[in-house]
C-alpha cells in the first residue's frame, strides 16, 4: 500500500510529542514532513528557565535530535516558516517556497508571546521570553549590561527574572496587578513568595502600568517610564505578560478559529484533513499553556491519525508550580474561592523559606482549589481529591495537615523535594539521590512517574518515596503532570481498572481471553500487570465460573509459597486467630527438623515462618504438615493474610470480650479468599487494643457493650490508622459486617488497591451507606462472600501433596554430568 | 587442545528434554545441567526458547516469572528479559545467556553450548 503523507507544521513539544505517540502505534502509515520556523530541532522548551539560570546547557534540553528524524524517515525543515496553507490542492507553502502536499496536516504552532503595544516596543534590547533565541540574547545581555527589567510577574516573568538575576543583573519585576502571580496565587502567598524573592535581590515595583520603552544614545533600549511618571534605567527589558495562541496561518487558510484553532474532542479541526495540538488549539473553549494536557491531546491525537479511532480528549485539570530553586509554590483549580465556597487555613509567618502557607477551598464536600506555599509535599494528594471528586467530609478536619502522617518509614523525615540537596537520598529502596532523578528528567527528557520509575528506579519497589519523586519531577518540569481523567490499565488497553471490571460484570465475561478479545487489547497475550487483574477481577466477579488461570498470577500464588531472594521459598501454616496447640507446634517443628529447615520466625501476624525450603521439596513439607492437620497460611497472597488477636476475656483481666474466639470465627469465615491486595483483620478484647486493631484493614475491638468496628488501616510504608465504621452488639453483627465489607472491597477496589487508598477515594460516607445504613446490601454482600468461599475455601496444598501441578514443583528434566 | 574439541562437540549435541505439552503456555519448566539451570519457556504461539534461569540484575529464577508475547518478567524486582536473546528489555541493561531449542513433532530438544552475544554464561 502506498504511504499516506503526512504534513506537520510547527516543530515543538506537543506536534513532536504527537509525532512519536503516532509511530509507536502506526510505524509504516505515513510519509512524514516537518517545517519549524526555530533552527533547531525539538527541544524541552520548559528547561529554557534551568538554561537561563545557567543550571543546564542547551544541548541538554533537545528531545529529539536530528538522527530521530532521521531513523524515523521523518523529512524535517528546520528554520523554515510555513506562510500559506492551500487546502484545495493539499499543500503547504513556505517563505522561501518549498512546497509540500499532504493527504493529512497537523497543525502545531503553539502560541506568540504576547508585546505591550507601547512606543520603543521594538527598540533593540526589546525581547520576549519564548524561544532558545531570546534565552540567548539574555544571556549575552547579561555579559553586557547592568539593568534588567521584566514586564509581568507571572510564572514566565519571574523565572526569567530568577535566570537574569543568577547572572548578575540587577532585576525590577514590574507588574500591573497588585499583588505578583495574581492569576496562580491569593495575596497572602504571592506577599509570601514576594518577600523570598526579595530576599534573593529581586525588586519589585507593582502597580504600575508601562507607558514608553525610552532609547539611549547607542539605539538600544536604555529606561522604562510609567503612567505616573516615574522612570528607571533598563538596558534588556522582557515582556512576559502573556501568550496568544499562533493561529494566523490557520486563520489566513480559513480553517475555524475562535481563541485558538476550534478542535473537537479527536483533536480535529473543521477541515476533516487538519488535525490541530498544542497551544495554538482551542478545545471546549479552553487554550492550554502547559505542557501536561498538550501531551493528552497528543495522545488522542496521534490516535485517531493512526485511524485506530479510540479515545477522547475531554479536557483537563491543570495545576502550577513555580520552578525556582529552593520555594515551593503550588496552585490549582479554584484558588480564590467566593460564593458558596469556604476556606481552610493554616498559616505560619516564620518557616524555612520565609513562612507557611495554605489554604485550601471546599465547595460542599469537595476540594475545588488549593494554593500552597513553603510546603508543597501534600500537592499531589491535594490535586488528586480535585480530580477524582473524592467526597472529603470524613478527612475534613485534618485535610491541612496533609496526607504525610507522622510515622511513615522510608524517607528519613525528608518531604520537601525543593529543599533537598543533589545528593540527598530519594529512593532509599534503590539508593536514588534527587541529582540522579533531576539529571535523568532533564536529559532523558522524562515527563511522567512511570518514565522516572523504568529509568530511574526510584519509587519503583516500596513505592514511599512516589510523593517526593512526583515533587522533583512537578518542580523540574513546573507544571505538574495531570494524570489523564480515566488511567488506562497498562499499555495494552485504553479501558481503566473501572470500565474493564464493568465490562466483565456486564457483558459476563470469564475468561481472560474473553475480556481481551471483547475489549480489543493491543497486546495479544496481555503483560504482567493486567493479566494478574484481570484474573483476580474474572475470579472474584464469577467465582463459580471463572477457572483461576495460574499463569496469570505472580509466582507466589502460583507456588503458594513465598519466593525468597536466593530464589528458596518460605511456608507459612495458618493458626487460626494466632491460637496454638501442642501438636500444631510439634507438627511444626517436626517438619523443620525433617526438612532441615535453616531458619525460623515469628511474624508480625502471629504464624510462624519456616525459611529456605526448595522449591521440589514444597508438596513434601506440604504434605506432612496437612497430614498432621495444619492448612496454608495465605502468606503469599493478595488475600486474607491473617487475624491477629489478643488473649481476650477468657485470660486477661481486663477482657470484656472473647476477642480470640472470635478471630478464629472470622477467620474461618475468610481463609482462602483472594482480594485485590493483601488484607489484614485483627480483634482486640478491649480498648487497650493489644493486638492493634486499628492499623488493618479490618479491626475489631471490644467494648462493653459489644464490638467496635474499624476500617482501612495499615501498618508499613504509610501507616494509615482506621476510620471508625459502626458499634455492633453480636457476634453474628461481626460475621456479617465484615463480611460485607470484605465483599464490597472484593468487588469494587482496583487490583493492588489496599483497604486505605480506596478509602480515601471514594470517601468514608461512601462505605458507611454501603455497609452501615444499607442493611439489604451489607446482608447480599455478605452472601456473596460465602458463595464465593463455597468455591475458594480450600487448602491449596493438600491438593499439591496430592500431585496437583506436579510440573510446578519438578524440573522438565536432570542432565546428569 | 584436543580435550577441548571433545568437549564442544559434546557439548553441541541436541538433548531431548521433554515434550511440548510438558511446558505449560505462558510458563516455564527447569533443566537441571551440571553448568546450572536452564530455564525452558512456551509461550502462548507455543514458541519455545532457553534461557540460563538468573536474571542479569540480582540473579533472579527467570523461569518462575511472568510470560508474556515473546518476554518473561522477572519474579524478584520486574526487569523484562526478551526470550529469544536474553538481553533485558531497555531501559534496564544486561542479558541472560541463551540457548539454543529445537522443536521436531512435539518434542524439544536443547543445546547446552550458549549462543555467543552474552558474556554471562
Ligand atoms: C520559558 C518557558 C518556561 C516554561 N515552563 C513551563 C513549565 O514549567 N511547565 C509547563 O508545563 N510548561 C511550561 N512552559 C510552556 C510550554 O513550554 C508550552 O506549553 C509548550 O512548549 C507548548 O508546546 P507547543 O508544541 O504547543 O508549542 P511550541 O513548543 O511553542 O512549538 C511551536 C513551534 O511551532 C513553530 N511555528 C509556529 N508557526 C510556524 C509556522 N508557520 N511554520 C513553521 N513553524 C512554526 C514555532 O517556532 C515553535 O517552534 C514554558 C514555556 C516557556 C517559554
Ligand atoms: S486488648 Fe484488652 S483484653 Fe486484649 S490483651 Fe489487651 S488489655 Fe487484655
Ligand atoms: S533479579 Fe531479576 S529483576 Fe532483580
């Protein structure tokens, strides 16, 4: 088949970003040419600021260099304007004529900074801050003159400030509005970060409306008069007071445009052969001026040139940081609040970066704007609640205070990316300093969390570390990177976690194979992160249907066992509720003793954990263990772990409750069953709460008058304690409550989503309606849980002592030396 | 001099060491070989391939992963291993020795002399 051609104009960050999405998908589909009006390649134009601060070198900042174009096939024309655009004949037309005809175009022109329309406004010295040239003549203006004055005290205004600064001029930031980053900030911060800024010898004169840029004797720009009257000296004077999407040449070819080029939600203009991304676009309305939601737009973009023809741009939710070395500034959504909004403030004068500030708005039960300054580390929490809606009136009364709680282990205290040192630890996991993972954006070109993760490593095993990654990566890139609305499972579907599990209910789908084929995955036999879930949702959706697919799952639930570093396996016995017996216990030591097993241990759950076992001798030790009557422990699972209990009532003299009875109760209703992560329950016989109820994901107290439940808590990385979900009186009240809660947890939470992340996403009230006031509900929830366990109440190793999945555990075959 | 040759050409031999439906798709099987384990994938095309069973990061027993198209993922820290070479999906580095595997009707049969491009036998 003959090559469609594909013509692009504008060779920027969200035309090249769709270029590249487009080549994954369609490889061999086009005959690519690209015009860019800049002499350069593709280049990171938010790392012009790091440039200009002299923190980086423009060679850094390509993304994209001429051998790309090159191995892609790609014909670029770099410094090469495009100044007429024929639609009836299909062809573009530059300055300098070079020709080129396309049965696609994409338009990708970004945007014109925007030129005060005063007298001197072209007078040498005169510049905007937009391009590597501008950056350069910044530079050199810096070599040779004294008095720099930046018109607009945006994000744009005040990084090319901070550079110009950092290169020794003396810098005026002068502003109409009364207060700096009026569009980002409320007074109080932006007062905050004025006061910093001043600290680092910036100046600032607000207020004041620009009415002559004044020549000096050389022709070059020399002074800056106000309205009022007043003057100063300025030899380099940068407008930053805004930008316009660059749709002239649309415009001139009578493609439709209103702010920017008018797109609908496939990123398509009025002509069905012009497609449009990136600043120059208006989509719903709305022009985009971070890079975040350009890269969506590519996304779909790239998509639907593909003629794939799936997924939408619907918009997105942006956020700001200001990317000056040493303050954190974060803001989004609605900031200022007003009618029918309230504040929540916490405030403090005194504080490392010259005070703290935050305050967060709430509309109803939800978080519609923040603006933070002096601490950021609690911004993507904060960003997420906006975007997702979560319903915050549970967590209301600490939502200040972060998502950060004291004892969360992993980081040595360490929260605020922007004030850590280059060689300040990270990842503790993987012993990543932040220099590795600023080094890794800003060469690498790397835009979101998962890129640092495959390349750096860091926040890639325990994960503790995510929040300060996504602060560096927010801080080095300035925008902060807003997840797309709907989060596609991995990289062979567009379907999220939510629409692939409504798919399987639905259309009752139950088989792996099923649900990919329905759903067109990209990937013929799937990959190690969706196929895990879509085992786990196809199992827990028709458990009497679904055949558990045993290499979809992770080698522990495959082997029942858990795989150990030197690639050995640990067995753990279930003893229901923590309670021993004497011939459990000799069991267990009989087994070490035959097996030679070389170590032994306690577990925080109450079980004991036999290490070093071969994997051929696992249906062995399995044997012997269920022939004296002890069954799998569960230890490798995403599944019921354990229930933890203290002595209770029947021991201790302040037991108001048989908190033993009824751990083994609970348990024997629960062992067996999988869940989307692994899941811990405990019961405590009275408030003095021994068995630490209230850090699992199920907790039980005792009070005098019956039981106390709680919900979503855990111990490790992030300790989250439980919310408090109801007080019940029976044992049965117990059985059935946390049940349901069980079941509902089974069924709705995402694969690797514990009890507390979910919690906190769809909100507390949410769970109280679903297993405290729905009293239908909670009953058929919690039949469905012991319908299930009719299916998956059973000892998987007794079935393996018997020779079930013999392959697992032999070895195809012994080449003897 | 000449031990050496006996050696190769022993070592070049085609050894049966199961059948197809030994192996179940998408999984792996073990050969235990005095130079140490072999790890022996079918995928779901069932396509077979040989790979030393350590992964070039922490030593990891390949054959206990995930398989997936013509991939394996490690079970100890996730690095993706490419059947048919054994070099580690980018942007991890390293491989894992490969072997060569021939299927005649439904049995498989292995060579114990590696193929050349890894230095990690
Ligand atoms: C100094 C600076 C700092 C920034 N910092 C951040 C930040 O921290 N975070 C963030 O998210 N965003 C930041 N931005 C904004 C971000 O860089 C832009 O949103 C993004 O680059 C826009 O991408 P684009 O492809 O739409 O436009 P561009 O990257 O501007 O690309 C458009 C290209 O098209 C070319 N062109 C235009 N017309 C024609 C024509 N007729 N023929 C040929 N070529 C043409 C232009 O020369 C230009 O090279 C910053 C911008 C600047 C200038
Ligand atoms: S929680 Fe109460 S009943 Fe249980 S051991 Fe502690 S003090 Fe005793
Ligand atoms: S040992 Fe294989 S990924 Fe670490």
């Amino acid at each position: 088949m003959k090559k469609l051609k594909l013509v692009m104009i504008g060779n920027g960050m969200a035309g090249c970003r769709t270029l590249e999405e487009l080549l994954k998908l369609a490889p061999d589909m086009y005959d690519i040419t690209v015009f860019g009006a800049e002499p350069h390649p593709n280049y990171n134009r938010i790392l012009l600021s790091p440039v200009l601060a002299g923190e980086m070198m423009l060679p850094d900042i390509v993304l994209n260099d001429l051998a790309w174009y090159e191995n892609n096939g790609i014909a670029l024309h770099a410094g090469k304007t495009v100044t007429k655009i024929d639609r009836v004949k299909r062809k573009v037309i530059a300055a300098d004529g070079t020709e080129a005809g396309y049965d696609r175009l994409l338009l990708a022109t970004g945007s014109l900074p925007f030129i005060l329309p005063v007298p001197g406004k072209d007078l040498p010295g005169v510049i905007a801050y937009r391009d590597i040239a501008d950056t350069e003549a910044m530079i050199d203006a810096a070599k040779h003159h004294k008095h720099a004055v930046v018109i607009g005290a945006g994000l744009l205004g005040l990084e090319a400030a901070n550079g110009l600064k950092l290169r020794g001029m003396d810098v005026t930031v002068v502003h109409l509005a009364d207060w700096i980053m009026e569009r980002q900030l409320d007074k109080t911060a932006a007062d905050l970060l004025q006061k910093s800024l001043e600290a680092k010898g910036m100046k600032f004169l607000l207020g004041k409306q620009t009415a002559e840029l004044v020549g000096g004797e050389s022709g070059r720009v020399a002074a800056i008069k106000f309205k009022d009257g007043a003057s100063i000296p300025a030899e380099l004077v940068v407008m930053a007071v805004g930008i316009r999407p660059n749709i002239k040449l649309a415009e001139s070819a009578g493609i439709h445009c209103e702010r920017g080029i008018v797109v609908d939600d496939t990123l398509q203009t009025f002509d069905p052969k012009i497609y449009a991304v990136g600043e120059c676009v208006a989509h719903r309305g709305i022009a985009y001026g971070l890079v975040a939601p350009l890269f969506e737009q590519a996304k779909v973009c790239a998509n639907h040139l593909a003629e794939h023809g799936i997924g939408r741009y619907t918009g997105s939710v942006t956020s700001t940081k200001l990317k000056v070395t040493g303050i954190d500034v974060f803001s989004a959504g609605d900031f200022m609040g007003g009618e029918g909004t309230e504040d929540l403030l916490l405030s403090d004068p005194k504080g490392p970066q010259g005070g703290l500030y935050k305050k967060l708005v709430l509309k109803g039960n939800k978080l519609v704007g923040a603006v933070l300054y002096g601490e950021s580390e609690d911004s993507n929490w904060y960003f997420k609640l906006m975007r997702e809606g979560t319903d915050i009136s549970a967590l209301r009364h600490r939502l200040l205070f972060g998502e950060t709680h004291l004892g969360d282990s992993g980081h040595g205290g360490q929260s605020r990316a922007a004030a850590m040192k280059d060689s300040d630890q990270v990842c503790d996991c993987n012993g990543v300093c932040k220099g590795d993972i600023v080094k890794a954006i800003t060469t690498k070109g790397l835009f979101t969390l998962d890129d640092v993760k495959a390349h750096t490593k860091a926040a890639a095993s325990c994960g503790s570390c995510t929040g300060l990654v996504e602060q560096i990566l927010a801080h080095t890139l300035g925008g902060e990177y807003s997840a797309p609305e709907i989060k596609p499972m991995c990289k062979c579907t567009d379907a999220s976690h939510d629409q692939v599990r409504a798919a399987i209910r639905e259309q009752h789908l139950t088989s792996i194979a099923d649900v990919m084929a329905k759903l067109e995955w990209k990937r013929a036999d799937g990959c190690p992160s969706c196929r895990p879930a879509l085992n786990y949702y196809l199992i827990s959706t028709w458990p009497n249907e679904a055949k558990d697919d045993y290499q979809s799952r992770y080698i522990n639930e495959r082997a029942h066992a858990n795989i150990q570093k030197d690639g050995s396996y640990s067995v753990v016995p279930r003893l229901f509720g923590g309670s021993v017996t004497v011939d459990q216990l000799r069991a267990i030591a009989d087994v070490a003793e035959k097996f030679e097993v070389p170590e032994m241990k306690i577990t925080g759950g109450q079980r004991i954990d036999l290490f070093g076992v071969k994997k051929e001798k696992l249906p062995e030790v399995w044997g012997f263990l269920t022939e004296r009557g002890l069954v799998s422990g569960h230890a490798y699972g995403k599944a019921l772990r354990t229930v933890k209990t203290c002595v209770g009532s029947d021991w201790c003299r302040f037991g108001v409750q048989d908190s033993t009875q009824m751990g083994i109760d609970l348990e024997e209703m629960t062992w067996g069953s999988w869940t989307p992560h692994k899941y811990k329950m405990a019961v405590s016989g009275c408030p003095r709460n021994c068995a630490e109820a209230t850090i699992k994901d199920f907790g039980v107290v005792g009070i005098d008058s019956g039981w106390e439940l709680h919900v979503g808590g855990n111990g490790g990385v992030k300790v989250r304690a439980t919310d408090l979900l109801c007080r019940v009186t029976t044992r049965e009240e117990v059985l059935e409550y946390a049940g349901a809660f069980m079941q509902i947890y089974r069924e709705e939470a995402r694969y690797l989503e514990r009890t507390a992340p979910w919690i906190e996403r769809v909100g507390l009230p949410y769970i109280k309606t679903r297993v405290v006031e729905d009293a239908a509900g909670r009953a058929s929830a919690y039949k469905r849980l012991l319908e299930s366990q009719e299916v998956y109440r059973f000892d998987p190793w007794a079935e393996r002592a018997q020779g079930v999945d013999k392959h697992e555990f032999t070895p195809l075959k012994v080449i003897a030396a | 001099m000449m031990n050496a040759i006996v050696e190769k050409t022993v070592q070049e031999q085609w050894i049966e060491v199961g059948g197809v439906a030994d192996i179940p798709r998408d999984g792996a099987r073990v050969v235990k070989t005095p130079l140490g384990d072999i790890a022996v994938f079918r995928n779901m095309a069932d396509e077979v391939f040989a790979l030393r069973d350590k992964c070039p990061h922490k030593g990891g027993p390949l054959s206990q992963g995930i398989v997936y198209g013509r991939r394996v993922a490690c079970p100890l820290h996730n690095w993706h291993i490419a059947l048919e070479s054994g070099m580690a999906v980018a942007p991890d580095e390293g491989c894992a020795a490969s072997f060569p595997v021939r299927v005649e009707g439904e049995r498989v049969y292995l060579s114990l002399t590696p193929n050349e491009h890894c230095s990690n036998h």
